[in-house]
C-alpha cells in the first residue's frame, strides 16, 4: 500500500472507525478525503479513523458504441 504521504488524488476503498467500507477520493492537493455521497471533505476528527483498504481505484473501461 501507499505511503499516506505520498498517496495520489484518486479514489480508494476506506473504512471509518470500523463502519463497513466505502469509496472514498483522497485530494494530495488539500491532504483530505471526499466520502461519496457527502457535501463536505471528512473533518480532521474522522480523518485520524480512516483506515484504507485498498490500491488507488482504476478507473472503469468503457467501451464505445459503434453503429
């Protein structure tokens, strides 16, 4: 797994204090997650929770139509 101080900007599975897993997009830029689903980066409180689960996640290929 990554170095926390050398993680990419992308998303990756995390857990919270135990929570079930859930995706997740660390911003390098800010030093802070974005938790799918919410408005607001996760407070520095929940951040010191954060266990990551996972490799940064690939994006998913999409093949396009042809007609």
């Amino acid at each position: 797994m990554t170095d926390p101080g050398n993680r990419e900007t992308g998303f990756y599975w995390i857990c919270i204090g135990g929570q079930e897993p859930e995706v997740a997009q660390w911003q390098a830029e800010w030093d802070q997650w974005l938790v799918t689903g919410q408005e607001l980066p996760l407070s520095d409180v929940y951040a010191e929770d954060v266990v990551v689960l996972s490799d940064m996640l690939s994006p998913p290929v999409v093949n396009a139509r042809v007609d």
